[in-house]
C-alpha cells in the first residue's frame, strides 16, 4: 500500500480553468488544475494561440477532493487540437492519442498537459498534483467475543483514512461501519463479511463469519417489552437481526454513552411476503409506552421500501444525546418476517 500525505490542490495560475472529477457516487468541481504559460516566454506578436485543454479522472477515492485515486486514466478534451503530456515537469513530453492517457506505477504524480499544432504553437499548461495508489490494503484482524447476548467483531490494521465496510449478503453490497467494532445481536443472520477500503478506494480481502457457527451467541430478542435484550456498550455500529410475526415483537435496548448521539437507525435487511412491519423507539430503558405514541420518539412502518432509509432524519440531535434506547420490532401478520436493523452512534457534534 502506496503511503503519501493528502496533496492539496495548489493554483498558480495564470488563468485558472474549470476541472471537473468525476467521482463514483458523485462529483465535484473547482480551480484545482491550473494553468501557466507554455512556453515561459513573453508571448510573440502574432503568434496562435490554442485553447486549453480540460482534464477529468475517476476519483476511486473516499473522499473525491483529495486526489488520491487507484485509477491512473486521464480522459483529455482538446477541442480538436493535438495534445501532449508531461510526467516531469516538462522535461519532456509525450505526444496524445485520442481523448485519454493512463499514469502508472504508484506514488505522487504532478501530470502537465497541454495543447499543440503541427506549427509548433501550444497552449498554456495545465497542471494537477495527485496520488496514484493501486495496491489493496491487508485484511483487517479481526477477534471476535461474545459480550452479554451481543457478538462482537474487533477490527484492527485499518490504514489512515481508510474505512471498514460490512456485507450481509454474500459480498454482493457493502455498507460502511463506523468505529472500531460491529456489534451484532440475534438469531437471524448467516454470515456477516468484513473489509477494509483504503483512501483511494481500494479494498482489502474480505473475511467472512458464520453467526450460525456453535462458537458464536445465536440470540432470540427479548419478547418482553419490560426486559429488552441489551446491545453490548462502548460501541458506534450495531446489527439487531431476528425474525418476527404476529405475537412474537423483538424489544432491545442500547445505551447511549455521555459525549456520543445516536446518528442513524436503519432498516438494512428485510426478507418477507408480508411487506410491512412495525417499529418504534422509545426513549428509556424499557418500552412501556404500550401504544401512546406521544411517549414514542418515532414510529411508523418499515418494508422493502424502507431500506438504508434513517428513520432519525426529521429528529432535532437534542432528542439523540445520552441515554438509553428501546427499540420495538413487530409483524402484525401471520407470516414471519426476517430483518436486520443497523444502529450507528458517532460523536455529539
């Protein structure tokens, strides 16, 4: 894995240019490429002057402004024109071919690109500093324990500004975790995959866990409403995963600890011929509200249309500060449904 400080974006430049970075799951745009004179000599009467191209990359990276990607492929608009690039400063330059060229070998890379005819005339220059990191992290260790009716998955060896991720359905989606730890708390789920993915969107092997295995807790949630099943403390990403119907409700609590605020609870799994189920949370150690919403911090339904939705969003943050947490989860219907609830805390703002 390729070790580099964040690059700023710099602008020394003469005439800045617009440069776009097309990131997965979104996009920015700002001075970051810049543009200097091409020839670093006062300009000649007469002499043709070419527009300068723009630049575009895939930002593999976490975070789609600092530069750090594991694609080295530059696309190139030259309006036409011949361009040509540099990977030393200008010491020398290699002659374009089509709209894009491709960096290699890891490191820092300070890329010039510039327009050119056959006459010898050229553009200014424009000018990025990236990193180029194509190599995987190592697998994450990871040491599983039970504590209380909770399994929890430590996870160490996560790189600077990398992040763990984990998949509950066979690698085919990853969802990113936060802190050191998962906690997961039930008796529905097979297997949950862990990973790691470093800053510039690589990812490490990912290693699997059979929470059906006799060497981990399968936990049935607690049915009572007055002794809910608690979540192991200390934590910021927890799964409550169970199966439910009519008569047989899951009740679990968490602790919310002095200097942390409940961030999100979602629905994260939801396997059923019935496409609604019922949640609420209440704000106390028990679920005592019986069905006095006023008492209730939210509720509603929750169904395949409900998935990685946050049911908190509308919640103002000083509802989500210290304290302990109960969560209700009921099929009203006949058929069972199976579910899996993410909960996150994060540091109060």
């Amino acid at each position: 894995m390729f070790s580099s400080q964040t690059f700023l974006w710099r602008s020394f430049a003469v005439l800045t240019v617009a440069f776009f970075l097309a990131a997965c799951g979104g996009s920015g745009a700002g001075s970051s490429a810049t543009t200097v004179p091409g020839a670093q000599t006062p300009p000649v009467a007469g002499a043709v002057v070419l527009k300068t191209p723009v630049l575009s990359f895939n930002d593999t990276g976490l975070n789609v402004s600092d530069g750090v990607t594991s694609n080295g492929l530059w696309a190139v608009e030259s309006a036409g024109v011949d361009w040509e690039f540099s990977l030393d400063q200008g010491a020398s330059w290699t002659r374009g071919s089509g709209a894009s060229f491709e960096v290699k070998e890891d490191g820092a890379k300070m890329i010039w690109v510039r327009a050119r005819d056959n006459a010898g005339n050229t553009s200014e220059i424009v000018r990025v500093n990236c990193v180029l990191d194509t190599t995987p992290p190592a697998a994450v260790a990871i040491a599983g324990q039970s504590e209380g009716a909770t399994n929890t998955f430590k996870l160490s060896g996560i790189e600077p500004g990398a992040r763990w991720e984990y998949s509950l359905d066979e690698q085919g989606s990853w969802t990113a975790g936060k802190g050191s730890a998962l906690g997961v708390l039930g008796n529905h789920l097979g297997r949950v995959w862990l990973r790691q993915v470093d800053m510039a969107g690589n990812a490490s092997v990912a290693q699997g866990f059979d929470l059906q295995n006799p060497s981990l807790l399968a936990h049935e949630a607690s049915g009572e409403p007055l002794q809910p099943s608690i979540l192991a403390p200390g934590l910021q990403t927890y799964l409550i995963h169970g199966v439910v119907l009519r008569g047989d409700a899951d009740y679990v609590r968490w602790d919310i600890p002095q200097g942390q605020q409940l961030m999100s609870v979602k629905l994260v799994q939801y396997v059923s011929e019935d496409a609604i189920a019922f949640f609420a949370l209440q704000p106390s150690r028990v679920f005592d509200a019986g069905f006095d919403v006023s008492r209730m911090l939210v509720y509603g339904h929750m169904g395949p249309g409900d998935l990685a939705r946050n049911v908190l969003t509308t919640l103002p943050k000083s509802k989500l500060g210290e304290g302990a947490m109960t969560l209700w989860f009921q099929q009203t219907g006949s058929l069972p449904t199976r579910y899996a609830i993410e909960v996150m805390l994060a540091p109060a703002d």
